[in-house]
C-alpha cells in the first residue's frame, strides 16, 4: 500500500452537501490539444470520465473504509480536438451497500501535461454543476446496490453549487491493472408487442427493502415510483420479430424485445430520436425467465431491472447510464410518445482479454472455457465480485476461487493482492464483534451480519495467495486479523474442542445444508481445521497444526453414520450430543476437501461419490435419502477433489453435464444449477482453473 500525492488537487465537493444521498455533480475543465495528457483522479462515490462526450473510464478502484486508490488515466490517444472537455460525471452516494460506504462524498482530480498540472480541483480550471437530468430521490436499485436510474432529458439547469474544500484523504496508488472498455452492440430484434397502463396499486407488493426502517425516510417517496410503474405495464400482445434495431420505430404503445450477442455488462447507451418528446423505459434481464417466448421478469431476486427516460424536447438524444448492469435481454417501451430507436449497445465492463486459449476439440468445452473466461472478466473491474448485477460485492469463500483463475489467466495475482489488502486496512470493522472479518469488503451489511465460515475462507485464500506470489509482507500485516479471528472462533469450543453455536450466520450452502447448522455442524469444523492448517504454514505455528489434527480426528469419531458423514450433532434434553442422522451430499465434498476423508481410508464413501452422484444423480434415482449438492459450494468442491486425484475424464464429464447448458444460453456461468439468480457469478470461472491443470489451456 503506496501512499499517493496529487501535485496541487485537493478534494472538493458541494459546499456542505458530502453527507447528502445520491448527488450527482459534473466537473469539466477545458484543455488544449497535447500528446502527454494524464489525468489523476479518485473520489467518492463513482465517477464516469468521458473526454469530448465520449466515454473513456469507470472509478475509482474499490478500497477499504477510509481509503481511496487513485487512477492516472492517460488520456493522450482521444485529445484529437484543438480545445478538448474533460467531464468527471461523480454519484456522490453517501450510502452504505454491498459495494459502497457510507462515507462523504468528494471528488480529487489534477490534469497533467508534461508534469506540469494545467487543471486541478479546489485550485483552477474545474467548473462543477449539479445533474439536473438525473433524479436524486430514487428508489434502490436492489437490497445490496444503490438507486434505479431515471432521468429527465431536458430539464432546466439547477443553481451552480457553491464548491468548497473537503477535509484531507487517505490517498494511495491503484497497484492494479485497469479495465478494459468497448462496445458490444444488440444482435437484433426478437419479438414485438403492445401494452397498456393498468392499475395494480392495491395488489402490487413492493421488494421488501424499499419501505425497511432501515434505510432514509425520502426513500419511502420517491420522485418517481419506478416499481409501481412497472407492474402497471399490462401486455396485451407479443410476437416473434426478426429485424435489426438501428431504425426500429416504437410507437407509443408499443415495445420491442432485442437481445444481446451474450450476457453482457456495462453501462447502457441508447440514442433515440423523436419528434415532441417521448417517455421510455426500459427493462433488461440475463435470461428470458419464462421462457423464450415470454416477457422480461422485470423484478427477480429484489432486483428493479428498470430505467426509466423521459424526454422533453425533440431531436436526437444519447443518454448513457452512470452505473454497469448485465444483460442478454432488453425491452425497451414507449409509455409516451414514439420514437426512433437509432442505435443501442453496452460499454462492456471487465478485466483484459486474456491472452490463452482452449486447445482441444470437444465443442462443448470451447463454449464452457468461452463463458468462463467472460465471466471471469465481467466480474473483475477492480475487485473480485460475486455478480456484477445484483450485488457487485466482494465476497470471501466466493474469493477463493476466483483467486486461482486470475493466475491462470494472466499469470500474477494482482486483483487478489488489492482484495485481500482492502481487509487490512481498517483496525477493526463496524458492526461485527472484535476479531470477525467481513463477509463482504468493500462494502457494508444493512442488517449487521457476518458469516463465520466466510471469514476463516479468509485465512485458507491467504495460504494459497502466499504460495502464489511469496509476499510475505502482506501475510505478516495480516497475522494480527487471523489471530484475532482465532481468539474469537475458540470461544465456541466445547468439550471435544469442536465449534458449537457459533454467532453469526453460519453458512454452508444454498441447500439443506443450511438447514443442519446447529449444534454443532461438522462441515464448519471442517473449514476450521483447514484454517487452522493455514495458520501453522503461515506462521510456523505448531500448536494450530496440532488443533487441526485434533478435529479432523474428532471429527472422524463422532460424524460417522456407516460410510456417510453427518451434517450435525445436536443436544438432548439432558445436555448430550446426538447425531441428527441428516446426511448432505454437500458434506461428503468438505470431508474429503479438507482431508478429513481420503480416497484410501474411505474407499466406499469416494467409489459411491464417483459413481452414483454427479449431474446425473437425478435421473438415476439413486440414494434419495442423501439431500442434494447446490453449486456453491458442494459441486465445486466435488470437481475439486476429482481434479486433485486426477480423475479427469471423470472431472470432464462432469464440468460438460454442470456447465454446458448454461455457456449456450448465457455465454456465462451461473449462481445456482438453475438460472434462478445470477446467471454471471464470478466463482464460476473456477473452471478455467481445472482447465489449466489438465492441460486444456495453452498461452499465447
């Protein structure tokens, strides 16, 4: 962690605004043609970087609390004009989420030629408006991101803010690569159909977070109720269309439904001409969720996938979003109005094209390593995310795997280093008890929680990250976090030295497994062993080798039902442990994943996991009293003891019947075996890792 100095920028924001919600501000400068042009450039919350009205970065890289990493973006290539305008378009949140903190809002930015500062904020050069277009009191876009976007084009300029210096910044250098930006335009027209404006105010229930006391009181009445908007939308036809969609006329009442080349994330831009003004909105989704032949779900999993547009004077338009989403599937309506749809594509957000491919010949494998490697870089602007849709939030467990795929495909581990070094940063965490690590970092938790298993992940990725890249620096400035973690865990041990009723949400799966946490839940103790395990490499500990053993004996003793490992043990009325006899195919995966199990002492446990279970399990009927894996974690950790003994032919199969079917829909890989959730969840791209190892990737 460098610390970073701007020559003369000091940060700066609307006078006594920083603590406002959802303000946008614009700041230009205008600056002469040159061939050396660098702008430095960090702030609070995100910010847009356009050059002549053309979009040229997202930022700023996320950080720890208190923090922020600052981009030098060069912006010699496109100073193509005599007089260029540099535009900083800053959503001042000031809003805690998944992936953003509550924390003032400000903007810190110097433009540099030839090492000579020639625009700085707080000093000269930068003009600061207010965006008008853009509606501040809006309703959030889902449970774990911010605000719907809804915009007003045409709207009269609101009172140039009184721009007044902030107090000073922990600044430090990015020490990551930057993201790769370009655009992916809309394949065709799909379907077609018309609409009318019903009313569903009594029947309507809004997502539950939208009226929760948990968040500001303006949030309860928003400028625009987009949600009801939406559900008021009744369809009264649809068809199939085949057409492009430059040119496309949609006349009020009507809408049409165009899909992306594959799912795709990045910020939209839509150019639109009309007439007398029109009102649009638009609805966009990763997979058609009742079907081809059926409309856009447009609110799945507490998601309000909607912008709406309004438009008050004619001619043609360009509006682009401030924020990325991900898509396959868009529907755009005209509520008002009509329009001619000039032309709609996503700025693709992501990490650089990697530069390895697949060399083999199975078809299905080239699609799956194809997906895979999107939906690796979807999810890796700045940070490892989960999915940048829903959440864009960095979890732990989910980290461990993504970890390994950016050493496969770039051959360093510099996103892992930043993910892992945002943890250290603060002394210790809001909300959660002395020791706890975050589930999620950089962001923050509405509802105060933590997940014990997420944060002892922490110390297992550690371990691998260590013989990644050998920084020993950052492991010793973490040994204070992972004891501290220790020191917290050790107070649930009971008498045989396992956790039991661990605070927090202890999470296993998104399966019965998470059924079967109480008492004392054995793949937890599993996790903590192989924490344990870390520790000792780490640090050269001893005792925490002798712990791990000590469970994973333990462990053996009293788990055992016939072959099977049990998920739990719970207390009788008099205080005694007793087996729940509930049996997970998830927990097997975790035994032998942590070493609990071995193919050697556990023969018929591994030959029945082999042969029995796997993609097929349902048609084969077999083993119905044994509860089936999710696949997060279960079916990686499946793949994952296959490919440590081996088995690859076993492991190819395997990875074809899991992944193939979601590669050919969505050109990423999913959250769930079903396409329920996310549909571009970053752990997924583990595969690419398997992959590597089996000598199905060749660098180019």
């Amino acid at each position: 962690m460098q610390k970073y100095n701007f020559k003369k920028a000091v940060p700066v924001w609307a006078k006594n605004r920083e603590k406002e919600l959802n303000l946008w501000l614009d700041f230009t400068t205008v600056v002469p043609k040159t061939q050396d042009c660098v702008l430095c450039v960090t702030g609070s919350t995100n910010y847009v970087v356009r050059v002549n009205g053309e979009f040229f970065a997202f930022g700023p890289a996320r950080c720890g609390k208190g923090y922020y990493r600052v981009d030098e973006l060069d912006l010699s290539k496109v100073m193509t004009e005599q007089l260029n305008t540099i535009s900083i378009r800053v959503a001042g949140y000031y809003f805690p989420s998944f992936y953003t903190f509550e924390q003032d809002s400000f903007l810190c930015a110097e433009v540099v030629e030839r090492g000579k500062v020639i625009s700085a904020t707080g000093v000269n050069g930068f003009e600061c408006e207010q965006v008008s277009e853009y509606e501040q009191k809006a309703q959030k876009f889902s449970y774990q991101r911010t605000f719907v976007e809804t915009y007003n084009i045409g709207a009269p300029s609101l009172p140039k803010p009184e721009v007044a210096i902030q107090s000073s910044k922990n600044f430090i250098c990015r020490d990551s690569y930057y993201n790769t930006y370009f655009p992916v335009y809309a394949e065709k027209v799909i379907a077609r159909g018309s609409f009318h404006i019903g009313d569903h105010s009594q029947e309507f229930k809004y997502p539950y977070y939208i009226h929760s006391d948990q968040y500001k009181n303006y949030f309860k009445e928003p400028t625009t109720d987009v949600a009801l908007l939406s559900r008021n939308i009744d369809h009264d036809s649809l068809e199939e269309y085949d057409s492009k969609v430059s040119g496309t006329v949609v006349n009020e009442g009507e809408y049409y439904t165009f899909q992306m080349p594959y799912n795709v994330t990045g910020i939209m831009s839509i150019t639109v001409d009309c007439k007398d003004g029109c009102e649009l909105l638009i609805r966009h989704d990763e997979i058609l969720r009742d079907g081809t032949d059926k409309n856009i779900n447009w609110r799945v999993t507490t998601t309000l996938k909607n912008n709406l547009i309004r438009i008050k004077e004619k001619g043609t338009h360009r509006i682009e979003t401030m924020e990325p989403y991900t898509m396959k599937f868009v529907e755009v309506y005209a509520l008002k109005g009509s329009f001619t749809l000039k032309d709609f594509h996503i700025i693709f957000f992501g990490a650089n094209e990697p530069k390895v491919r697949y060399n083999g010949k199975d078809e299905k494998l080239q699609k799956i390593f194809d997906a895979a490697v999107m939906t690796f870089r979807e999810n890796t602007f700045t940070v490892y995310m989960d999915c940048p849709e829903r959440e864009r939030a960095g979890w732990l467990c989910d980290s461990f795997f993504t970890s390994r795929v950016e050493k496969t495909l770039y051959g360093n581990s510099e996103i892992e280093h930043v993910f892992l070094e945002n943890f250290l940063m603060p002394e210790k965490f809001d909300d959660i008890p002395d020791g706890m690590i975050p589930m999620i970092y950089p962001g923050e938790s509405f509802s105060k929680t933590f997940i014990n298993t997420w944060a002892m992940w922490f110390v297992i990725e550690l371990k691998e990250y260590y013989d990644r890249t050998h920084d020993k620096d950052l492991v010793d400035r973490a040994k204070g976090k992972v004891y501290g973690l220790k020191k917290w865990l050790e107070q649930f041990k009971n008498e045989s030295g396992l956790l039991e009723k661990v605070e927090g949400w202890t999470f296993v799966e998104w399966s019965h497994c998470n059924d079967l946490t109480m008492d004392v839940n054995y793949p937890v103790n599993m996790v903590f062993s192989g924490m344990l395990e870390a520790m000792a490499y780490l640090y050269d500990d001893k005792d925490c080798k002798k712990q791990s053993e000590e469970i994973k004996k333990t462990i053996n003793e009293q788990s055992l039902i016939g072959d099977f490992y049990c998920d739990n043990a719970v207390r009788d009325e008099n205080g005694n442990l007793k087996l729940s006899g509930e049996i997970t195919e998830t927990c097997q995966y975790y035994a032998f994943f942590f070493n609990i199990a071995t193919p050697e002492k556990n023969k018929k446990l591994w030959k029945t996991l082999l042969d029995d279970f796997g993609p097929d399990r349902a048609e084969k009927g077999l083993w119905k009293e044994i509860w089936p894996s999710e696949a997060f974690i279960g079916n990686y950790l499946r793949l994952e003891v296959f490919f440590r003994n081996k088995l690859y032919d076993v492991l190819i199969d395997n990875i074809k019947g899991y992944f193939y079917d979601m590669a050919l829909s969505t050109g990423t890989l999913w959250e769930f075996m079903s396409p329920r959730a996310s549909c571009c969840h970053g752990f997924a791209s583990h595969i690419l890792y398997w992959m590597d190892g089996m000598g199905l990737i060749e660098r180019m």
